[in-house]
C-alpha cells in the first residue's frame, strides 16, 4: 500500500485562486492523497468555492481567525498521513509533483524542497524562484545557511509527518510565518534534501502574505526579533569555521543595521 499524503491548504478569502489550487491536487498521479482545506473565518465566496469538489476534499472552518502556523498545526498534528505538504490557497502543484516528491524520500530524510516557478494572476510563467545549483550547495550546508537565512522555499515542500510532531510543529507565537525556525529544529532530526526533478508554481499576486509583514512598527520588531532567535538557534546546533563564524557574525550586523533603518522609516 502507498504512503498516504496529506495536501494542507489553509486559505483565507481565497475564492479567487482557490479551485485551481484544489483542482491541481486532486490531478496528481499519486494515488493515496488527502486534501484537507482549512478556512480562517473568510469573509468571501471561498466556502461557496469549495462546493464545487463535495467529497473530494475535506473542510475545516474556523469560527475565528487564527492565523498560519495554528491551522497548519491544527491540521497536521492530528494528521495520519506519512507525509505531508502545505500548499498556499492560490499556488499549484504539477501533476507528478506528490509522486515525484515521495519517491526522494529515504529513511534518513525528513523532508523535501525544490524550486517554485512564479506565475501571474492570469497563470503566466515568470521565472524560477530559486536556483538550482545553488540551492543544493546550501542544503549540503544547511545548518550554516540557515543561520545566516531562510534559504528554503515552503511551497511543493513534502514533510514527514511524524516528524512534524515531534517538533510539535510551527511556534505559534508567530501569526504569519514559522518555517524557518521549524527548519531548524527539523534538521536536527535527520536530513533535508533538495530536488531538481519537480517544482511548483507560486503566484504573484497583490495579496501575498510576504507583502504584509513590515507594514508598523510593532510587526516589523516582532519579525526581526524571530530573525534573531532563527538566527541564534542554527549558530548553537553547528560547529562552525573560522570563515563561517566571520561571516555569521556579519551578516548578524548587517540584518540588525537593516532593522534600525527600517524602525527609523516606520517612525517618519
């Protein structure tokens, strides 16, 4: 028997990108895949979106917003699946994706990423997100790489789910991000690799959740302050060079200069 999947979609006013979505997880080749939508209390069609797949897909409604890493926690932690992937309402997944992501799984990785592909509203092709090569050259050095960043794309990423809840999953202290510290903690677990053979796409599009990180004072200090614990967390789990430390140290002082001018420009 197949390992089961389980796609993750939380959404929130998603109705314009929604079945799409959906309707490229339901076309996977992998045959054992559970789709489970997850609805922040939306205020638009999206709920009269979801009729449209009946029995394909499984819905959890909140009665209140309760932000990212609590409805993929909320989701995932009660999950039995072997694997898992959290797909954003309005990003798309290649047929072969599921397929393709499962069979780079061994039993020492515990997760997969690979490249996504932006795409417009109208789905036209943009260009890659991420390179390739490059980004297998930091996966072979994870732990430093993500002390100095987030170098790792969450959409098309495949998890094992167990894993997931070892960790007990994102932190949720944090309303509208989380994977990076959870990366951290998930490469102490065994090894996270990277893949060339699939990508999938991400949409570009005016309501992103990456555009509404820095807008006051109060989320742009809580932002670098998660910064700064990733930041610190990856430094304590590795044994770094001389070279790596220097640079770790500078680009500490970079990203907190970063900061102070961003404070000081949200003051003016």
């Amino acid at each position: 028997m197949t390992a089961k999947v389980t796609i993750v979609i939380p959404t929130y006013n998603g109705e314009k990108y929604i079945k799409k979505t959906i309707q490229s997880c339901i076309d996977q080749t992998y045959p054992n895949i559970s789709v489970i939508i997850i609805d922040d209390n939306s205020t638009d069609n999206t709920l009269n979106e979801l009729k449209y797949f009946n029995s394909e897909i499984k819905i959890i409604r909140n009665i209140a917003n309760q932000g990212l890493p609590k409805n993929i926690n909320k989701v995932i932690l009660n999950d039995d699946s072997t694997f898992f992937i959290y797909l954003g309402h309005d990003d798309i997944l290649p047929n072969r994706h599921v397929e393709i992501m499962v069979n780079t799984f061994n039993t020492e990785t515990v997760a997969v990423h690979c490249n996504s592909m932006a795409i417009d509203p109208y789905d036209n092709k943009l260009s890659f997100t991420r390179d390739d090569e490059i980004q297998i050259k930091k996966t072979n050095n994870i732990m430093y790489q993500l002390s100095i960043d987030n170098f790792i794309s969450v959409i098309g990423m495949m998890h094992r789910t167990d894993i997931f809840k070892s960790i007990c999953g994102w932190d949720e202290s944090y309303d509208l991000y989380g994977e990076w510290l959870y990366y951290i903690k998930l490469a102490q677990y065994g090894k996270i690799k990277y893949t060339k053979e699939t990508y999938a796409f991400y949409r570009i599009h005016d309501n992103n959740i990456t555009k509404s990180l820095h807008i006051n004072k109060d989320k742009l200090q809580k932002y670098y302050q998660y910064k700064k614990k990733c930041r610190q967390l990856a430094h304590r789990h590795t044994a770094f060079s001389f070279y790596n430390e220097f640079n770790y140290r500078k680009y500490y002082l970079l990203n907190y200069l970063r900061y102070i001018k961003a404070l000081y420009k949200s003051f003016n």
